[in-house]
C-alpha cells in the first residue's frame, strides 16, 4: 500500500513537514531542548499513528488482521520503527563508543 504514488507523497511531505516542525521549534527558543523537542515529535506521532491503526470493527477483515489487537499494534509499530532506525543516515555514528577505532 506504500507503494502507491499519492500515499508516498503523503509519507514524504508528513516526513519532510515533522522535521520542519522540530526545526521551527529549536529555532524559536533558544532554551529549547533538542531532545524534548524529538521526544515530543515522536509522542505525537505515536499518538497519530495509534489513532490511524484502529481496526474497522469487523473481525474477519483481512485489511486490519496485522493490527486487529493492541500486541499487534505494537508488535507492528515496533516492526516499522526498526526499519525507519535502521535506514536513517543518523543511526550509526562515528562517536558511538563500540565503533571500530583500528
Ligand atoms: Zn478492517
């Protein structure tokens, strides 16, 4: 479903407008934390994504099965977040204690 042109369009521009949202934040308050600011972004987040994963109400829908339970949801959102992690430019870092200093 992902694959569709119009829903990538719409994940690029939540993404691109979320980043743009934390940026707007740090810059308008230079006390801000950084960290708060992301923390805040992801619980919004979450809270969305929650709301937009809440099975139709019909138990045989084939459409809701990944999500049609509270663990599945999780399960999925934990899935998911993994993946974001593990594409991001940011996840590895030349300061992370255990890299390679050979
Ligand atoms: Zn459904």
């Amino acid at each position: 479903m992902y694959q569709d042109y119009d829903e990538s369009k719409s994940y690029d521009n939540a993404a691109r407008e979320a980043i743009d949202l934390a940026n707007r934040l740090a810059d308008s308050d230079e006390e801000a934390d950084v960290w708060d600011i992301a923390d805040g972004i992801l619980a919004g987040a979450i809270q969305y994504w929650l709301y937009t994963r809440q099975p139709c109400g019909d138990p045989r829908c084939e459409d809701c099965e990944p999500i049609n339970t509270a663990e599945k949801r999780l399960a999925e959102l934990i899935r998911f977040t993994q993946e974001l992690v593990k594409e991001s430019e940011y996840y590895h870092s030349p300061h992370d204690i255990n890299t390679g200093t050979a």
